[in-house]
C-alpha cells in the first residue's frame, strides 16, 4: 500500500499520470493535447539551449579589435606601471599559482572593452618589474579594467609607480608637408620587434604660443630627422594635454636599440627640442612579453 502511495506521489509530482494512463482510457482529443504540450515544452527547451549556445559563442569571441584600436583616432590609452612589493616573495607556490589564476580572469572578463599589451622591464629597471599598454573606446573602461585587476590578490601585492593617459588622433602637421616628404612617411614599419620604448613629453608655454604655420616647420624638420630610421623604429604617438600632467606619450617599437639611440640624438639636435619642457622621466626601456611570460617571471 505504501510502494502504490509513493508511485501515485511521484507521478503526480512529475505530471505523468496523465501520460501513464492506459491509452485506451483517453479520448483521442486527449492524447492530440498530450502530443502538443509535449511538443511544446521540448520546443521551448531546444530554444533555450540554443539561446544559451549563443550567449556563450558571443562571450568566447567577444574580444575587442586590437588592430582597430591601433589605428583609429579617439582611442584613449593607459599606461600603467608596477613594481612588485615584498608581500608577493613571501606567498607561498599555491598562493601564486591561485593568483595569476585571478589575473588571468581580470582580462578575459573585460577582454571586450580593453585591449591590454604586456611589458616586461624587470632587469632593465630597478624602478619598474612590468607596464600594460591598455586601450579602448572610452577612457571608463581602462578604468574599470585597472581597479579590477589592482584588486587581485596579485594586483594588491604591487606598487602603481606611474601612469599616463592620452588619447589618439588624426595627423596635425603632416598634412601640410612636403608630397615627398609625405611619401617617405609611408614606408611600412618593423613588425615583432621585441623592444619597447616610452617617453613621456611636456611641452614649454612658448610652444603653445607659436603660431600653427610656425609649428609645422619645426615639426617637419622633426620629421625629417627620423626618415632614415623609419624600417627599424616604428613610433605611435599619444596626446595628453588635459588629460595627464604631459602632452604627449610616444611610444617605439623597435629590433635595433642602437637604431633607436642614434634618433633620440638627432631629435635632440632639432629646435623644436629648446620647447621640450620635459623628455622622458620616466623614460621606459622593455621588452614585449605575452601576459603569461611575465606572470610567470614574476613568480619565480
């Protein structure tokens, strides 16, 4: 009698009385509703299945243009160095491990928004262990990606030593030279060079001053100073006028140090340099590692 309970119990828990029942005990407008509801619900479940495979698809390639960003103007970019403190030399193996686990969620998680670039300066510094390069569309998303990842148990163990902020734009004094001068500008630039370099700048007042003809002379033989490194040293140009106490990052990419020392040489040589209120300081020197290169450095 308590086995006939329990089954009667079951099946009305799951509905299946009506489905267990004889089939010569339904009507045959019954079993047409039966066939219908049934079709129904395995209908709606293969939708939500399908609605979730692609809420996932969308998630997994969801990564922002890199390329795109690299291009375009109105980009807005973080610097963002760090030095590890003491706190991480003394966690434990299991400890670390977890904690680059965490990091490497903070950049899936907002792999969308930012696009980050890694940099290793350990080595060549004794200010710096590492620098992220962060791009996107709205300076609020590097925001949000920094705190994130400041927030990691990796990321409390490290010091923000500097960070600048700038933005990208169109070309302001090219334009206006010379049809030759602009073809040479058009040589393609070195790509996997494994050098980076960072020099912030500061403009002086009377820079600021100068009329725009009078600026784009002095920018042109600027320009032409840097022609003939042109297929060693590629160069992206930040502005940070209101947005950083600078007015313009550069940011190099070289394989050819020795390249890159004799262009700052002759770009010092120029008198656009007189208005370099400041040049470098800090000036970063490092190399370009994937994210999970440099983890793994630092938990050495």
């Amino acid at each position: 009698m308590m086995q006939a309970a329990g089954q009667a119990f079951w099946l009305k828990r799951f509905n299946l009385e009506r489905i267990c029942e004889p089939v010569h005990m339904k009507s045959p407008i019954t079993l047409t509703r039966i066939v219908k509801e049934d079709s129904m619900r395995n209908r709606t479940v293969l939708v939500l299945v399908l609605v979730a495979l692609v809420a996932l698809a969308r998630v997994a390639g969801a990564e922002v243009d890199r390329e795109k960003l690299l291009k375009e103007p109105g980009v807005y970019a973080t610097f963002a160095v760090f030095k590890l403190g003491d706190q991480w030399s003394h966690m434990d193996k299991q400890a670390k491990a977890a904690a680059v686990e965490e990091v490497k969620r903070v950049f899936q998680m907002h792999a969308d928004k930012v696009s980050v670039d890694t940099h290793l300066v350990r080595g060549l510094s004794e200010k710096a262990d590492f620098f992220l390069r962060v791009h996107s569309k709205e300076m609020i998303d590097n925001q949000n990606f920094l705190v994130d990842f400041i927030g990691t148990s990796f990321g409390k163990a490290l010091k923000n030593t500097d960070t600048f902020n700038g933005i990208t734009k169109a070309l302001n004094y090219v334009p206006k030279f010379p049809e030759d001068l602009k073809a040479e500008l058009k040589t393609p630039p070195p790509q996997g060079s494994p050098y980076v370099v960072v020099v912030p700048i500061r403009k002086d007042a009377d820079w600021w001053l100068m009329p725009q003809d009078a600026r784009t002379t002095l920018m042109k033989e600027h320009t032409d100073a840097t022609v003939l490194y042109l297929k060693t040293v590629k160069r992206k140009l930040y502005h940070s006028s209101g947005l950083d106490d600078l007015d313009f990052i550069t940011y190099f990419e070289t394989a050819k140090l020795d390249d890159f020392n004799n262009l700052v040489t002759a770009l010092l040589q120029v008198r656009e340099n007189r208005h370099n209120k400041q040049f470098g300081e800090p000036l970063l020197l490092g190399t370009i590692r994937p994210l999970d290169e440099i983890l793994e450095i630092l938990s050495r």
